[in-house]
C-alpha cells in the first residue's frame, strides 16, 4: 500500500531533522574534542595516521552543509536531476576516511605485514569502486511529494527492482567485518604466545574497534534495508548514520589510543626511564610496555636482561615537557607490545619516538645484538 502524502512528507521531514541534528553532533564531538586533538594530532609529526586524521575530521564537516542544501532545501526537478548524484558521491568519502583509519590500524597491529596490507587495500578499492557505480548509474531521484510537486529536496531513491542501493551499503559492511574477524583472530593468537592477558593499549585498540564495528555495522544494515523495502519516502531516513557517525567513531579511535598509549608511558612520579631491548617480564608484569623494556622508576623490580641484548638508558625526563607523538604506536608492532616472555623479540622494531619540546629533538631507542 503506497504512502498517503502526508505520510510520505513526515517520513521526509523526519529524514532532514536527522541530517541536522547528526551534523550538529559531528560538529559538538569536533568541538569537544579540541584539547585532545590539538595535543596528540597538531603538536606531533606528519604521519600517515595525523593525515588520515584531518581528512576523516574535517572533510566531513566541510561537505555536509552541501548535503544539508541539496537534501533539507527545495529544488526544481531540473535542478535535482542534475545535482542528486554529487552528496552520495561526497559522501562516499566520509566512509572511505574512516575505512582507511582501520585499515592502517589493522596493518599496524600485523607488524606491516606487506600480503594484509595488499588485501586490505584491495578490498577497498572494491568498495569504492562498487560504490562510486552505484552512485553513478543505479540511482534516481525521488519524486516530490508536496502539492503542486514543482519544487522539493533532492533525496535519492533507488532503481524499480534494483537491490544495488542494498549493496551500496552491504559493502562496506562485509569490509568492516572481515578487518575486525582477522583483528580479533590476531589478538587471540599474540594472547597465547604471551601466556597472559594483553596489555591496556592492546585492550583499547580491540575495544573500541569491537565498538565501532558493532555501530558501524548496524548503520549499514539499517540502511540496506530501508533501501530493499518498497517505501521509497522512508528508504534515506538512516544515510545520516552511515555518513557521519563513522568519522566520528574513526576519529575518537585514534585519540583514544594516542592518549592511552601517552598514558602507558606517563607515570605519576614525574620521572621515565627508558631502555632499548627485550625485558624479562619479572620487569614489571602489568605494564603494557614490559615487552618493551618500559620501566617507571617508581618501580621495586629490578630490569632483568637478556643475554645478548645491549640496555640504553636516557633517565630523568619531566613528564610535563614530554609532548607525546605516539604514531609509532598506531604503525610500528602493536604486537610487540603485548609479547612480555624473556626471549620473545618481535621483528622489525621501528623505535619509539616522542618529541620533547624545544630543547630536545626527540629519541629513538633502537636495538643492538652482541655475541656476549
């Protein structure tokens, strides 16, 4: 049974409230987010997760108020047919900047493993291209509903016995899912090398990427479904959560981990050691650094090292002047960080690097074998 008008025109309006009020939330996370954003994003070095960053942040707050034009503002139907494709291809790209957080994190926490990084980026560029087909050949606009139908938004709505709007969103959703089944397969693996419970920051990054999936995924499904079923007035009122709630997910992600990984290497003693090479995990078992040879000094074990395995110690630095650049800990051996058994050397150790004002350009603590 089609909808009455006056149906379909709430159904609409209730659509553009959504828009609005979704945006004012993207807006009110930017804003509230401020002070975390200046001090782990803008006070540290350019590195493919600062870039990926911005662009999730503030593409979205850029393009929106050109959704909200052409879908809360009345158009003529030439003018529709001209411009209805250009929000969902805009759009596309809110999705795909947060797709791309989790695929860097996702290669991050494979130690830059070469053969996940070629499949994620391959499953991607799937999505997008699907995407961008869809939005180029598969879409119509929809018709207007308020009398005399000259003037209207420029929603779109799918093709008669078309289920590629489906797929518009079923894409992204089978992406997200096989990134946090490989992710979790991953942690269940460095769990049983380790022989004990993984560390905060690895706890974190699952956490929340479990969350945002969960989210994420349900948005998707929502709106994959609105747009099989034969109700076309009803079929965009759920777009709002695919295209905005992800970069704020996306965003929250990083700061999330940037300021857990600061508070990992922060202690309330004012005082850091640090030390290059592999710990026996008698160093300090509850730290997520252990792995590491991370040690606070207000430690009462003493660092056991490993035969083979040269110590440098840089002691003594006030936690006040560190301004963390943690982006080592989003690209170089997430896994590394949750391995604490003697002997257990994860390949490829990057350093950490952590800027420290004026006075210091920063450290690097690298690894050296000997033959003692």
């Amino acid at each position: 049974m089609p909808d009455t008008l006056e149906t379909a025109q709430h159904f609409i309006f209730v659509t553009q409230v959504h828009f609005c009020a979704m945006y004012a939330v993207v807006v009110w996370d930017w804003a509230l987010g401020l002070p975390r954003e200046w001090r782990f994003i803008w006070k540290t070095s350019w590195t493919p997760v600062k870039f990926s960053y911005i662009f999730c942040r503030y593409w979205v707050l850029a393009v929106i108020p050109y959704l909200l034009w052409a879908f809360c503002t009345d158009h003529t139907w030439d003018e529709c047919e001209k411009i209805f494709k250009i929000p969902v291809a805009l759009a596309i790209w809110n999705q795909v900047s947060a797709e791309v957080i989790l695929l860097i994190r996702t290669y991050a926490f494979f130690n830059r493993n070469k053969y996940m990084l070629v499949l994620l980026v391959t499953a991607l560029a799937g999505v997008v291209s699907y995407q961008l087909y869809v939005d180029t050949s598969q879409m119509l606009p929809l018709p207007f509903v308020v009398p005399p139908f000259q003037k209207g938004p420029c929603l779109p709505m799918s093709k008669p016995h078309s289920a590629h709007l489906l797929g518009f969103f079923i894409a992204p959703l089978l992406y997200d899912t096989m990134v946090t089944v490989v992710t979790v397969g991953k942690a269940i693996t460095i769990r049983r090398r380790s022989g004990g419970p993984s560390s905060r920051l690895i706890q974190t990054f699952l956490r929340e990427g479990v969350f945002y999936y969960l989210l994420i995924s349900v948005a998707n499904l929502i709106n994959g479904i609105f747009y099989l079923q034969p109700r076309q007035t009803i079929s965009a009122i759920c777009i709002p959560l695919s295209v905005m709630l992800s970069p704020v997910l996306a965003c929250r992600l990083i700061l999330d981990l940037r300021e857990r990984g600061s508070e990992t290497v922060s202690h309330s003693t004012g005082t850091i050691a640090f030390t290059a090479g592999v710990t026996s995990s008698k160093s300090n078992p509850g730290s997520p650094f252990s792995g590491f040879g991370f040690t606070g000094r207000s430690s009462s074990r003493a660092l056991v090292r490993p035969p083979g395995v040269v110590l440098s110690t840089i002691g003594s630095v006030p936690i006040d002047s560190i301004n963390m650049s943690v982006s080592g800990l989003e690209m170089d051996n997430l896994e590394a960080l949750a391995i604490s058994k003697e002997g257990d050397i994860a390949h490829g150790y990057g350093g950490v690097e952590m800027g420290l004002g004026t006075t210091v350009s920063g450290i690097r603590v690298d690894v050296e074998r000997t033959t003692m």
